[in-house]
C-alpha cells in the first residue's frame, strides 16, 4: 500500500478529479501541486481504472478523498469503507441516508485498521433542490433534511458531513467546529453552476467556515487549471472564519 506523504496542506481545496481515464486524470494531476490542494477520485474514474488510480496519485504526493458514496447494508457498507482504509485513502464517503446502524457500522469497522481515513457522510447531493426532494416524497427544504442527517451522523460517530457551503454555518452551531464540513457545489465568481443547485462562491464558503472545497469543472474545465486552483487560495487566503 502506497499513501500519500502528509506534507502538511492549509489549501481547503479538494479538485474532484471527475474523468473516464488514468491518462486524463493524471494529466491533470499532473498539472497541480500536492501541497496546493488534495484529490478526489469519483465513480466515473474509479470505475474506469480501479485502485490504480489511487497508487498513482499517492506516488505524486496527494492526499485522496475516495468518493463512493457508499449506501447499502450494514455489513456491505462497512467491509467497503475498510477496504478504502486499506487502500490507504485520506477521507471515504458514506450516505448518511443508509442510516445510522449503517453509520456506526462502518465506524466500528475503521476502529480496527490502522490506517484510519477520515469518515463523512453525505447529507443531500448539492445538485438537489426543494422539488427533487418532494419527488422523492419529503416535502422539506434542503437545509431541514441537512440537519436532520448531519445530527445523525455525528452521533454515528463519524467525522463530518458533505453538505452545501450555504448549511455550514447551521451545522457549525449544531454539531461545533470540530465537525468537518465538506463542501461541493463550490463555483468561483462567474463560472458555470451547470448541474449544481445549492452553490457558494470560496469566498462565500470560507467566510461560512467551511473546512474543505470539493471543486470540480470550475478547475478541471479551465485552460488554466493551476492558475484558477492558486488564484482561489489567494482570494481566501487572508480571510478569518
Ligand atoms: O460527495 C461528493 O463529493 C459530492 C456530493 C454532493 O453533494 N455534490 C457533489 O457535487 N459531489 C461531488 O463533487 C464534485 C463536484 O464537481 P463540480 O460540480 O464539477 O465542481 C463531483 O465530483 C460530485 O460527484
């Protein structure tokens, strides 16, 4: 198992790294600085290249966030998050709709690997609005059911919760500063939301006390990736919480 090096990051940035090959992946990768910002590595690509991708990244210095979602029975959901662990990931994903038997589950499960990535759940997808959810019959605003899972998964033991920048200060005041929030749906000023609903500007998020930025397209789709990645640390750089 190769793992990343633990240089010490400050950059809250996370570049989803969303592709359908290794070779554009690490193309990208390879255009970024391990020290500037950390990697996310979805469905699309992990379904592509399998663990490879992971081993490759980590040789290069990131730290990975293995983004799975992983949402199924107890025992399933929790043997997967060890095997992340195992694969040496810096944070994995669970959906905090699994459940909580499923949440404690796969907590109890990292309590026995030696290598244990950070545990968050994810609250609801940053591409849904109020209709997507009275299409899947919960008649509530968005932040109603964030703070319904977020409370959930803190007392599922887990480390923090994927959300939109615009919930953070309400579950800051919930579930206190140590609970991480993980924020995509990030779009610097004048980039294209495209799918995302619930969205943030860095310096929007940041001054919201977000702790990591899951970005995406706005980095991925720019002709400058490194540019817009150090441009964004620079406009939050000098911002308190
Ligand atoms: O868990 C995630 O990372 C995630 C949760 C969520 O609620 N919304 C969300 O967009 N994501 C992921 O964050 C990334 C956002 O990418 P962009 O929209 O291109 O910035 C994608 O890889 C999504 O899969």
């Amino acid at each position: 198992m190769t793992t990343s090096s633990s240089t010490t990051i400050k950059s809250p940035i996370v570049v989803a790294l969303d592709f359908p090959t290794a070779e554009q992946a690490l193309a990208m990768a390879d255009q970024l600085d391990p020290t500037l910002c950390r990697m996310k590595v979805g469905k699309e690509l992990y379904t592509a290249t399998g663990p490879m991708i992971l081993e490759q990244l980590h040789k290069r210095g990131f730290e990975v966030f293995l983004d799975l979602k992983f949402h199924d029975i107890p025992n399933t959901c929790a043997k997967a998050v060890g095997v992340a662990a195992d694969l040496g990931v810096w944070m994995v994903n669970v959906h905090a709709s699994g459940g909580e038997r499923m949440m404690v589950a796969a907590r109890e499960e990292l309590e026995k690997k030696s290598h244990k990535p950070l545990l968050i759940g994810v609250t609801v997808l940053t591409s849904m609005e109020r209709s997507d959810l009275a299409g899947i019959g919960l008649d509530i605003d968005p932040i109603q059911q964030v703070e319904r899972l977020a409370r959930l998964t803190e007392k599922s033991g887990l480390d923090g919760v994927v959300c939109s920048a615009q919930e953070v200060k309400l579950i800051r005041d919930i579930c206190g500063k140590e609970f991480l929030t993980v924020t995509p749906g990030i779009r610097p000023e004048g980039s294209d939301i495209g799918d995302q609903k619930r969205v943030m500007t860095p310096r929007q998020a940041k001054e919201a006390g977000v702790d990591y930025m899951v970005i995406g397209r706005p980095i991925t789709q720019n002709y400058d990736p490194s540019g817009v990645c150090l441009l964004t640390i620079q406009s939050i750089e000098f911002m308190r919480n």
